[in-house]
C-alpha cells in the first residue's frame, strides 16, 4: 500500500456556506389622489426605479432571487384596462410576488373580472376601493396576501411585509383504489387541489417551491401512456416537487421505461404496484420520495410528508496535490470517497452537485495556454458556487494576471506564492472566502479540508419565474413588450414529407416550415438529431418523418439505430462524463454495417469520452467529435459502414 506523508496541510473544520435565504422587505406606496397622488415600491430599503407610473393599477412583479424588479405593468382601470389587466395576471405563475399600487382613480371602470383577478393575488379588500382611494397590495399570484391596505381619498395606504424564498408545507397524496372509492385527492397547505380533470392511470400534479399547484397530468399507462410520461419527466427540472395518484388502473401497460422515469421521482415501490392497485406518491426528480405507498385493490394509499424548498447538505471536501517531484497527482475526496477524474497538467476543476456528486472535471494547462479558458469557466460560475482546484505537475509558468484575478475570485489568497511546478490544492467559493488553500514547493505535498455545509434551494435558478417555465417582459404600459430570438431552421422539425434544406440550416432563422424545408424526394424520410448544450436546452432530441420519437433520458451520448421504415430499432445511452465510454465503444463496434445510426449529446460528454470511444464514433464517419467541449451540443447522423454523416457541434 502506497504511504505518503502531508509536508503542508490545512484543515479547516467547518464552513456555513454563504447562501442566504431569500428574505426580502417589502413596502408598497399608495398616496391617493388628493394626498400627492403618488405611488411607490420598496424592497430593502431600495425603491424600484420606474419610468412612469400613471392612473390606475401600477403591478409590479418581483425576481425573488434577488429582489429587483422584474416587470412593471400600468393598467388604467378608470378607462377601458380592466381587460388587459385580467389578461396579464392570468399569464403570471402561481407563487409570482406580486406588488399593486392605485394612482389617482382605478375604481370607476373596474370590472368584476378584474377584480376577481386581483382576488388570485390575495386580495381581499379590492371590493372596498373607492373613487380616486389609495389601495397598496403585496400579493402572492394563487396564494394569500402578505399585506393589504385600502382608505378613502385624502388617506394614504401602505402596505408592508417581509417576504422569505423558503418555505415549507404539509401534503397529502390520496390513491383509494377501484373498488375502494376509486378516488384521488392532492392535499397541499391543508387545501384539496379543486377543479383537476382526475382519470385513469397515473395523474401527476406539479407543485411549485412555494406550495402553489403548477400544473397536472394525466397519463393513462394502462393504456398507451407510458411514452408520454416518460418525456413528461424527462423534461422536468431536477428538484421539482411532484405528486402522483393513480386512479382506476395503470399497471396494465406501463412500460419499463415509465417505471425507470418514477424511479427519477425518487420511487422505491412502483414495482410493486399491482393490476388496479392503489398508489401514492410524494417525489422529487432526481431526488429521494418524500413519502410513497402502494397496495393491492381494496385498500386506500396514503403517502403524507412536508416539503422544504429549502435542503440542507454537508459532507467533508478533500483537495491534494503532491507537486511533480513528488508523485505528480492531484485527487478529490467527498466524504472520504475518491472522486473519478484524470488529472493533467495545469489547472484541475472539480464541481459538486448540491448533494456532493461529481458535477463536472476540467482541466486548464496554464503552463500552456490555458489561463483564458479558466478566466471564461470562472467568469460563468455563479455566486457562491463551491469549487475545488488542485494543481497537477506545472500550472504557474503561463498563468495570466487574469486567471490570478480569477483565482481569486474563488477565495485563494496565497495563489501569488505559487512557485514553479509546486503544489497546490483549493476548496474555493466563487465570490467568497476559501474554505482552505495551501501552496507548496516542488518537493512539498499540499492538502486542504474542509466540511462543508450549505441551506440550498431544490431548485437552483434564478427566480419563480424560470421555476416554472415562465418569461416575463418588462414594459412601462399596459401592452407586455417580450424579447424573442428566432431559432436557426436546424432546430426545426420539418412536417412529414419534408426535409431541411441543409445549405440553409446554419444560416436562416425562421420559425416558418416553409422557409426551412423542401418536400422530400421520393424514397427519402427526414430524420434528425437535434442537442442542445447544458446552458441551451439540456437535451438531445431524434425525430423522423416530422415527428419526435425519442429523447435522451440522461447525461452523455446516447445512441439510436433506426429500421428501414424509420422507426426505432434500438437506444442506449452512455455516461461518457462518467464511466460509459468502453460500453459506448463496445456497442458502436456492435452495430451491423449499413444501419442507420443517430447520436445526441445531452448535458455532459467530454470529460471523460475515451480515445477507445472516439475511435468506435469515428468508424460511425464522425470528423468533429475531438471538438466536442465541455457541456456543448453534438449530434450526428451515419450509416455504419459508410463514411458519410452529418454532424453539428457546439
């Protein structure tokens, strides 16, 4: 067993890391006509800066990320704006903060409609608005209102509250079986969710962080299903709260691959779920079940839990690097379990997902040209993003000053000390302090510890607004101005019977099938790859004759070989970030000549696709698959045995 002895170590016990709750101090202004006539919005002290506010109900809507402004709308309900006005809030999601405030007169034209529209937010005293009153709201889009004031002209209202990002609530899913009533019920915050179209087969209510219903689903897999649920969840986002009841029946036809996708939920017993069985669950994509049962006919499953939109994690982060003359590595600990990754010269990157997995591994040769690649890693890293970096053989040669700054932006402070080919090891947060660092000579060993813990959102993006798939436009008037960019035609579907025309795929922009396809030839099908990198999409999608018959199911490359008539034969996907490359190697060189074969990268697969693996793709007729960057698109479509394919990378 190979001993090595730690000539500069740091062990730093614990870090709390520095990822606030979202805790936001709100006030809303509202003077009344004869008392200024003037209305504001507060967060933290900081009033939103809006161009102009008019006569009516100025709404605006609140990034609770950070707590700017995310959009500001001015609907005049004293003329003709109670329409757009009940337009706009319907297209807000449940959970949006939403801020009211009446200037001059929003009373004389306001409809029922609007009204009850405003109602959604939370309002209750909106039936008490007089002519030209001051009326102040700081609402909740499906929930309740936070504060709510109203008065007579000549009085001014002010409504004021603090709103907190993390919340947490009591469900309960209800599955009472065929024969036992054949019912099914979704408990939230101590409300039953109403007005749901329950069926079937498996119904799926997506519920967001803040206890708001989504949207719901239903899937009859007793039926045909399965494939639709199956790409249901694929599409979901990691740490998505979702609740499923199966009414009536949906054993029967359930495919493998919807058992797999409940699995992503998080289930441990949707094995076994029986012909007309009752079952119940409680889930997170990419999670642990909060609750789940399951039972034959006649008997009722309940699963009951509370969810947090919050999560707490820790685990214990270990950073060597031995320096060249001394061993020459650089490894990764989470836990006291080695991390998987090949360390090269220069900079080596490890991220963590929240739970402390491999996220991702790069390397940046600064001893080479690296330093403006890292400088761009580092640049696109979020606030409060925990990295751990440990030098292999030679980094400090050709680091730029920027990618010293870089460094720093992680929390290192002895990166200056940093001497040729010496050893250094970093457990950094992006815009933080380091949690430890240690720098050494080419002879010294150089390890950093640390424990980390961390209150983290399930869901990490910026905002409800992309929690639930939603955009909204920022504009000065009734009228929502939205920002679009039209996609290139080789992202297009073309209908059946059609094609690409491929000259123009990179270059057209258009959403018009008709600019972007041809009628096909006689004998010729459209099929196709379309990838779309991490930061774009996060998927790979095939699809033949006009229509998508398959998505990528998870990290890496995954591949399809398609009979003659265009319908899929076989798919397997490989975790070429992980370990999958000698099984994708291996299946590729499996493949019959003359098959046609398609290939999408989703998510990750560079980091550790094999020159083995490279090879077998490059038999398929791939030329740019060593271009293939860290997180970045790939598709290729070939027939095995021919070297003719197209590809596109990103």
């Amino acid at each position: 067993m190979a001993s090595w002895v730690c000539f500069r170590c740091l062990v730093l016990l614990l870090f709390q890391a520095a990822v606030a709750v979202a805790d936001w101090d709100i006030t809303v202004t509202s003077t009344s006509r004869s008392q200024g006539n003037q209305v504001d919005f507060e967060v933290n002290a900081k009033t939103f800066e809006i161009a102009r506010t008019g006569r009516g109900v100025n709404l605006a809507t609140v990034n609770i990320a950070d707590g700017s402004l995310s959009s500001f709308h001015l609907f005049d309900t004293h003329a003709d704006g109670s329409e757009a006005l009940v337009s706009f809030i319907d297209t807000l999601p449940a959970g949006t903060l939403v801020l009211m405030a009446v200037r001059d007169d929003a009373q004389s034209n306001m409809t029922r409609a609007a009204k009850d529209a405003i109602k959604t937010c939370g309002a209750q005293l909106i039936d008490s608005l007089s002519y030209r009153g001051s009326y102040a709201l700081i609402g909740v889009k499906g929930g309740a209102a936070l504060d709510e004031k109203t008065f007579p002209d000549g009085t001014i209202a002010v409504a004021s509250a603090t709103y907190s990002s993390k919340t947490s609530f009591n469900i309960m899913v209800t599955s009472t079986s065929r024969s036992n009533g054949n019912q099914v019920v979704f408990e939230v915050q101590g409300r039953n969710l109403t007005d749901l179209d329950i069926a079937r087969g498996l119904n799926v209510a997506v519920i967001t962080p803040a206890g708001f219903l989504d949207s719901f689903h239903v899937f009859d897999t007793h039926a045909a299903g399965s494939e639709a649920f199956t790409s249901f969840v694929q599409s979901l986002q990691s740490g998505t709260l979702v609740l499923v009841a199966v009414r009536d029946e949906a054993h029967g036809n359930m495919s493998s691959a919807a058992v797999d996708s409940m699995k992503l939920l998080g289930t441990m017993k949707i094995e076994n779920l029986v012909y007309r069985g009752s079952y119940a669950l409680i889930g997170i994509k990419d999670g642990t079940a909060i609750a789940e049962e399951t039972f034959p006919d006649g008997t009722a499953s309940v699963a009951s839990g509370s969810y947090s939109s919050y999560i707490t994690v820790r685990y214990d982060v270990q950073v060597s690097s031995t320096s060249r003359s001394n061993g020459d590595t650089a490894a990764f600990q989470v836990d006291g379990e080695q991390i998987d990754v090949q360390a090269h010269r220069g900079l080596n990157v490890v991220l963590l997902t929240q739970e402390g997995a491999l996220d991702s591994f790069q390397n940046f040769d600064t001893h080479a040209a690296g330093s403006e690649a890292f400088v761009s890693f580092v640049g696109a890293l979020p606030s409060n993003r925990l990295v751990l970096l440990g030098i292999r053989d030679e980094a400090q040669s050709n680091m730029s000053s920027a990618a010293v700054s870089a460094m720093k932006q992680l929390g290192a402070t002895k990166i200056d000390n940093l001497p040729y080919r010496g050893s250094y090891a970093l457990i950094g947060v992006k815009d933080g302090p380091a949690l430890a660092e240690e720098v050494g000579a080419d002879d010294e060993d150089s390890v950093a510890t640390a424990t980390y813990s961390a209150e983290l959102p399930r869901i990490w993006i910026p905002g409800l607004a992309s929690t639930t798939g939603q955009a909204t436009g920022i504009t000065t008037t009734a009228a929502t101005t939205t920002t679009s960019t039209i996609p290139f035609c080789a992202m297009m579907t073309c209908p059946a019977e059609s094609v690409l025309i491929v000259a123009d795929m990179w270059t057209l922009r258009s959403e018009d099938s008709a600019v972007c396809c041809r009628a096909a030839e006689k004998d010729m099908a459209n099929v196709g790859v379309r990838s779309a990198g991490y930061a774009d999409g996060n998927e790979a999608v095939f699809y033949a004759n006009g229509v998508e018959f398959y998505r990528a199911p998870s990290r890496g490359l995954t591949v399809l070989t398609l009979r003659q008539d265009g319908t899929r034969k076989d798919s397997a996907t490989f975790d070429t970030m992980g370990d999958g490359s000698d099984a994708l190697a291996a299946y590729v060189n499996s493949i019959e000549d003359g098959t046609l074969v398609l290939i999408g990268a989703r998510d990750e697969a560079s980091s550790n696709l094999t020159s083995t693996a490279i090879s077998a793709l490059e038999h398929l007729g791939a030329t740019k698959i060593r271009d293939l960057s860290f997180r970045g698109s790939y598709a290729l479509v070939a027939v095995k045995g021919e070297q003719v394919a197209m590809v596109r990378w990103l």
